[in-house]
C-alpha cells in the first residue's frame, strides 16, 4: 500500500469518526492507518522514541492514560512538572478552573444562542464530576463551533448603519433607528404588508365584497401605518372572519342552485315519462281502434288521426320545454362546473400538502423525509445519532385476498397503534408506503434499534387481531442501521431497506441489522 491510499483511509477514518480534519486530529488517523498497513514513518515513532527514552514508572503511566500522540506527551510531561510543587498546582488548577467558569458565564449572557447554550452546558459539566473523556467532547464541540461560526448576518444592517463585527453593542447604536419611522412607507415595507392584507380579504369564492370589509381595506391602503395600531388589530380578525364566512354562503348558494336545477330537471324527466306512458297506451288504443276499422267505419280514421296528432304535438311541447329549461340554465349550470373544479383543486392540493396519513394517522412519506432532514442536521452539527427501523407486514398481500382490503386496512391501523404505543414521544413514527413502515430513534445507536424492532416484532406476534370473527396471525420483518454507521443520510436510509430486503429473504419474522 503506497502513501496515497493511506492518506486516503486516514481522511475516511476522521468522517467516520465524525472529527474536523486538524492536524492534530490527522496525525493521530494517519499513524494507526500507516501502522495497519505495515507502514512505518518517522513522525509516528517519535511517540516510541521518546517513550523509551523515559524511566520505566513513566513508560508505566504512560500506557495508563493511554498516550497516543506527541501532544498528549507533552501535556502529560508539563503536569508532572507542576506536581513537583502540589500546593501550586492544586492552586493553578482552582484557579484556571474558576477562570474558566467566569469566561462561560461571560459567554452565556451573550447574544448568540448556540454559543450561549453551549456555555451553559459545559458550565453543567464543570460543576459536577466529570472525566477525561467529556472534556475532549465538549472542546470538541468548541472547536466545531469556532470553526463553522458565522457572523455574515450582520451585514445585512448596512442598509441602517454602520457595522462592527466585534461590538455587537456599538453596531446597534450606530444603527439609524431614530428616524426610522419618518422613513417613507417603502422602506418599512409596511404597504408591500398592506397590499397582501387587503388581497387575504378579498373574498376568494364571493362574487361580492361586504362594506366592511372594504372600509378597512380602503383605510389600509391608505395609510399602511395603521397596521402597527393595536385597536385595528380586531377589526382585521373581524374581517377575516367575516370574509370566510362570505366564501361560505356563497358556497351554499351554489348547492342550493345546484339543487334547483337537479329538482327541476327530475321533474320534467318524470313529466316526459309519464306522457310518454300516457301516450303509448293512448296509441294502443288507437291501434286496436285501427285493427277493428272496416270500410263501413272509414270515417273513423280522422278521429285517429286527430289523436296522434294530438299525442305528437304533446310529446314536442315536452321536449321544447325540456330543451328551452336545459339552454336557461346552461350559462349557470357551466359557471358552477367551473366554482366547483375550483374547489376540487383546491381540497386535492391541500391533501397533497398534509403530513398526516390518512388510513393511520401517522406520519407520511412527505412529512418523514422532512423529519429525517432534521435529524440529519441535528447529526452533522452536534454528533447527534439515530438509528432508522424499516418495517414490512409479512404476507400482507395474502390478508387482502383472504378478508378483503376492508381487513387489511383495519390491520394496518392496528400495527399503526402497536409502532405508535412502543415509540417513545421523541421518537418519530409513521407510514413510508403501502404496508412499509418506519421508526426514526433519536440518541439511538444500532444497538438500541434492534432492540425497539425485537419489541415490536414480539408484540404483534402475540397479539390476536380480530375481524368479523377471524382471527388474523401476523408477523413483520426488521431493517436496522444507524447515522453513525453510514456516510450519509440517504446511505443510512439505503443500508436500513438492504437490511429490511435480507429480513424477507431469510425467511421473515425476524430483525436484520448487519
């Protein structure tokens, strides 16, 4: 293995570890990388060097602390030194520490949220016993705040003053807020905020706009300013109300008309039956007429004639009126087609925005990704892990045909309730399609998923699901990983439907997190 490939693992190694690439940080994956692969450089047998250049006591200690770098050396070397003196060093020591307590309590009252939460928290940490190992996470946490801080928000006031990244106070008093208000509406963008007011009250189905409603939509736009008074504020919740409720009878007032022209066409419907069923049976009479008709009673033919005439002459009259009824209310009939695919578009993208699933009231697949978002920033700034579960009903597909989908979808709520009721109130839960499912555990390593997947999984093997009297056995495979393990989120999300995949193929009813 050449130098490049080492270097290589060494930069894998700090991303899997989840560690800034410093060159402390490097040095360190870059020695235990060169020493798996036979390796041997200078720099990393200086440890070795100097090591054995000490006395066997220190050679003692030195493995007891676990010393593993030129700068953990040099450290444990100094507090040697110091010990020669206890008394001075448990007073340096009192003292850095009260230092260092006052700096975070600085620091806590600043204003900068993250910094300030942090301070709090190390303060937590300095206050109780704490170890070796908790101190080099929370420098961590410094060091990863130091590094990706970000002050560029400040610029953003230039358009007001002046702006001093180091003195938060003096940029504020350099601010040109005096005169703020005198400044034209524009630039308080108070009339931008008023034009999209009065446009919320404009009734959106309503033909018409109420005098109320346009008597403070006029004073709006007339003076924007209005909007920063207290006293308008519930004649604006006056008006939205009143406005929704315009929208609403106008919308009745379409299924009223609707119903008008339903009713009426039903009733001539029913007219045109009834005269037809009238007229077929006056022209069965008139045919047994016609059949017993002779030459002696030839005469007889204009009186038939005079009632299929007649009969003809109703049954058109019928279907003038009919088609004079249908143009009438053609106009009004289109215009509400219209109002109402409107009101479809409207009900479907609203469905489409939800987060919830309509079957099980869980999570959806829109609402999950965005959830896992989250939790994968929370991962990428503060080493936050969580283990991912996939859940599949086995043999779903046999329920539905056997019961009906009617069985299936109660099953489905079911397992809902079980995933539901063993999650934790952090833990995130909900359907990623058909009858896949999926747990999102925050501060969980794999470990613990599989664990959660193995309750599940019992659960809902020893619980008897009942429909219309039959008994439905059920079981359900597991797929199990965890952020830490994966490079990222979508190799987590990957990993854990592999898993899942491998659960099935092995034979089912069973947890895979390999």
């Amino acid at each position: 293995m050449n130098i490049q490939a080492i270097i290589k693992k060494a930069v894998k190694r700090l991303e899997l570890e989840g560690k800034l690439l410093t060159p402390d940080f490097y040095a360190e994956a870059f020695c235990k990388e060169a020493a798996k692969a036979g390796f041997a450089t200078e720099d990393c047998s200086k440890l070795d060097k100097f090591s054995a250049s000490l006395n066997k006591e220190f050679q003692d200690e030195l493995k007891k602390y676990h010393i593993t770098n030129i700068s953990e050396l040099s450290r444990f070397l100094i507090s040697k030194l110091n010990r020669t003196n206890p008394s001075h060093c448990a007073n340096l020591l009192e003292s850095q520490s009260v230092f260092t307590k006052r700096v975070l309590q600085v620091v806590e009252v600043l204003h900068n949220k993250e910094a300030a939460e942090l301070a709090k928290r190390s303060l937590e940490l300095l206050n109780r016993e704490h170890s070796v190992a908790e101190i080099d996470q929370f420098r961590q946490l410094w060091v990863n705040f130091i590094t990706t801080y970000d002050d560029t928000f400040l610029q953003k006031l230039k358009a007001l003053g002046s702006v001093d990244g180091y003195d938060l106070k003096k940029t504020i008093e350099n601010l040109n807020l005096t005169n703020l208000c005198d400044k034209p509406l524009g630039s308080l963008e108070l009339s931008t905020i008023a034009s999209l007011l009065i446009s919320s009250l404009t009734p959106s189905i309503a033909s018409s706009v109420n005098e109320k409603i346009a008597d403070i939509s006029q004073r709006i736009k007339k003076n924007p300013q209005l909007l920063e008074s207290a006293s308008v504020e519930s004649e604006i919740r006056s008006a939205i109300a009143l406005r929704i409720a315009l929208d609403k009878q106008s919308v009745k007032e379409m299924i009223e008309s609707i119903d008008g022209v339903l009713d009426k066409l039903s009733s001539r419907l029913i007219e045109m039956i009834e005269s037809s069923d009238n007229s077929t049976a006056e022209i069965q009479k008139i045919k047994k007429e016609l059949d017993s008709y002779n030459e002696k009673t030839i005469t007889n033919f204009s009186i038939a004639h005079k009632k299929i005439y007649a009969i003809a002459v109703a049954l058109e009259e019928n279907t003038q009126a009919l088609t004079s009824d249908l143009k009438k209310h053609s106009s009004e009939v289109s215009a509400l087609s219209k109002k109402i695919e409107h009101l479809e578009q409207e009900l479907q993208r609203a469905k489409e925005e939800s987060k919830e699933d309509f079957l099980t009231k869980l999570y959806n697949k829109r609402a999950l990704d965005e959830l896992m978002n989250i939790k994968e920033a929370e991962f990428e700034r503060y080493e936050h892990n969580f283990a991912i579960v996939f859940f599949d009903l086995d043999y779903f597909k046999s329920v539905n045909d056997t019961y009906g989908h009617d069985a299936g979808d109660a099953v489905l709520v079911a397992f809902a309730k079980i995933l539901k009721n063993e999650a934790r109130t952090v833990d995130i839960v909900g359907r990623f399609g058909g009858e896949e499912f999926i747990a999102v555990l925050g501060e969980t390593d794999v470990k613990g998923g599989v664990m959660f997947a193995e309750k599940v999984r019992n659960k809902i093997k020893t619980t008897r699901m009942m429909y219309k009297d039959n008994q439905i056995k059920l079981t359900v495979s597991c797929g199990v990983s965890d952020r830490v393990s994966n490079f990222s989120l979508q190799s987590l999300i990957k990993s854990a439907d592999e898993n899942l995949y491998k659960a099935k193929k092995e034979g089912r009813d069973r947890v895979v997190y390999k």
